[in-house]
C-alpha cells in the first residue's frame, strides 16, 4: 500500500507494522540523465519490494531532496543541510512510528544521504521510537552488477532506462562521456581534497555512460529489491 495512493481508513485497517521509507536526491547526473535519478531509484526499489513482499506493508512518499550541496554548480541540484535532512527523515519516521508502523527500512538512492539515514535508524531505534535500518541500494546489490558505478554513470543511467527510458537522452552520451571524471574526487595522500563535483567531473557525471542499457537496469533493480526483501523479512522477525 502506497500512503499517497490510500484513504486514512485504508491505513487504519492494515495489518501490519512493516513500513518503507524511499529518500533519495533531486541533483545533476550528467547531460544525459535526470536530476530525480535517485529519487527515482529509491521510489521504484520500494514499490517492486511492496509489490512483491508476501506480506502487506506501506510505502511511505519518497523524501526527494537530499544532501547534495557538493552538486551546486549545476543547474537544478536541490539541497538542504545535513541538519534539516536528519530531522525530515526522524520526524517522518516518529510519524510512521505513530501509526503502528514500527519496523521501518529507509530506502536510500543517493551516496550522500547514507550516513545520516544510518545516524537517524540508530538514533530512533535507541531511543525506542521504531526499528529503522538503513538500506543504501548500491551498497548491497552485487558487485559484479555495479562494476563501473560512477555518478551518472553506466549503471545508474540503465536504472533509469529500465524505470523509465525516456528520461535518458542517449543523444547526449558524448558529452557526457567528453566531460566525465574517472573517479570520486581528487585524491592525495589518501585525501579528497576537491569538495564539489565540478571541481573534477567538468559534466558532471562520473564515468562514460554509453553502455548503459535498460537490461542491466533490470538485472540491477531485481537483486536491489531481493536483498530488500530479505532484509524486511529479518526486521519483521526482531
């Protein structure tokens, strides 16, 4: 059950304590892909694991903007403080948690979000506000499916292919293959010492996206939203 999609009544008769909480970033990812890429990944791991969980549960609406200050010299990236993101995303839980929803996963599409969705799941979880855990997609999925996985790059531009293909514009795969970085940062000694994308990816992508296919997506979301469910059937046994 999608709570945007239900009546309060409908919510009310659920029987079930399970909720998924998507979180994900309205921030650039090339020329060629959408600012929602990982809002949007996030959005759609969680309605195929609702759609495919053997017991009901909800999906609660996706928080779309993100920590993505590290994006804002291009045009469109939102963001908000590291501060302003945890209590959203505490605050969304506590509300969840009030409605009888207590075993909450936090579905997360953006690298940036990832420590302070694992900081807010401890910290209600402590203090006996739900059971969250944080569940960061591209951290779990296998690895031999995210060789290459950049920002913008091959694999997030076949997920969005395999969500939606008429976001990605394909025509724009040479710029952005023209002004990619190779890596995350610019690294000494260990150390990024670059703070903000435009500083070593001049597209702002990381990695060529050109052998992205909406195959691969598939083969991406489907062990995404395995892993998913197997983490909700473990939160649901504790």
């Amino acid at each position: 059950m999608h709570l945007t999609e239900a009546t309060w009544t409908d919510v009310r008769d659920v029987d079930s304590d399970v909720a998924i909480l998507p979180v994900g970033s309205t921030e650039q990812h090339g020329p060629h892909a959408p600012l929602g890429t990982d809002a949007l990944s996030a959005a759609e791991i969680a309605a195929r694991a609702e759609e495919q969980a053997d017991e009901e549960l909800v999906v609660a609406p996706v928080v779309s903007v993100g920590i993505a200050e590290e994006h804002r010299h291009f045009d469109g990236t939102l963001w908000v403080s590291e501060d302003t993101f945890r209590a959203y995303v505490r605050e969304t839980i506590e509300s969840l948690a009030h409605h009888g929803f207590e075993r909450i996963a936090v579905v997360n599409g953006h690298g940036g979000n990832a420590a302070a969705v694992r900081e807010v799941c401890s910290r209600v979880t402590r203090d006996g506000t739900a059971y969250a855990v944080p569940y960061t997609w591209f951290d779990t999925v296998d690895a031999d499916l995210l060789e290459n996985l950049g920002h913008g790059g091959p694999i997030e531009t076949s997920v969005v292919q395999a969500i939606d293909a008429s976001l990605v514009h394909e025509d724009r795969f040479e710029e952005a293959a023209a002004g990619a970085g190779e890596r995350f940062g610019e690294w000494v000694s260990g150390v990024n010492i670059a703070y903000d994308f435009a500083e070593f990816a001049e597209s702002g992508n990381v990695k060529d996206p050109s052998d992205a296919s909406a195959a691969h997506g598939e083969a991406v979301l489907a062990d995404a939203v395995a892993k998913l469910l197997q983490l909700l059937d473990a939160i649901a046994d504790r």
